[in-house]
C-alpha cells in the first residue's frame, strides 16, 4: 500500500528532493531512483560523511535522457531550510 502511494505521489510531483541525515539502508534510494526514471529533477541533501550511491551523484551526466540533479553537503537542517529559503525551486533548474 505504501508503494503504491510513494509512486503515485512521485509521478505528479514536479521535484524530488531527498536528505539523508545518516548513513541508513533505506527505499529513499529506490524512490530516488524512480523519480530520476520519471525524468523529475532532483536535490540531494546529506551529511558529509555520506556518500551517495554512484548513479545518484553522476546521474545528470549519463544521459540526456535523465533529468538535472544536484548534490549538497549540509550540517544541520536548518541549513537546508535557509538554502531552500533562498534558492526556491532554482537548486533543480
């Protein structure tokens, strides 16, 4: 049931935006990886001592066919608000 909400919410979403506060197995890899197969643009969000699976970090240069994402290193989370804050949807474009 959950999967099933995760990807319809996914494809009417016009942005994924993805934090990883710890280095965890988790589905937000998978969701991710959806949401780069929809052609949705997405931020990447994680501490510095996460590294991000390799297709996530270089996915933009695979293909014209993906769509643009970024990758930021952050602190705390209230330096993503402040950055979101003052970038708005620019980070994906």
């Amino acid at each position: 049931m959950g999967a099933h909400r995760d990807s319809a919410a996914l494809r009417e979403s016009a942005r994924f935006l993805l934090v990883m506060p710890k280095d965890l197995v988790s589905s937000s890899y998978v969701e991710a990886g959806y949401a780069l197969a929809l052609g949705i643009p997405s931020v990447y969000y994680h501490q510095s001592d996460i590294r991000l699976p390799f297709m996530l970090r270089q996915a933009a240069q695979y293909s014209p066919d993906f769509p643009r994402c970024k990758e930021y290193e952050y602190q705390r989370i209230d330096d993503i608000v402040r950055d979101i804050e003052e970038s708005g949807t620019s980070r994906c474009d």
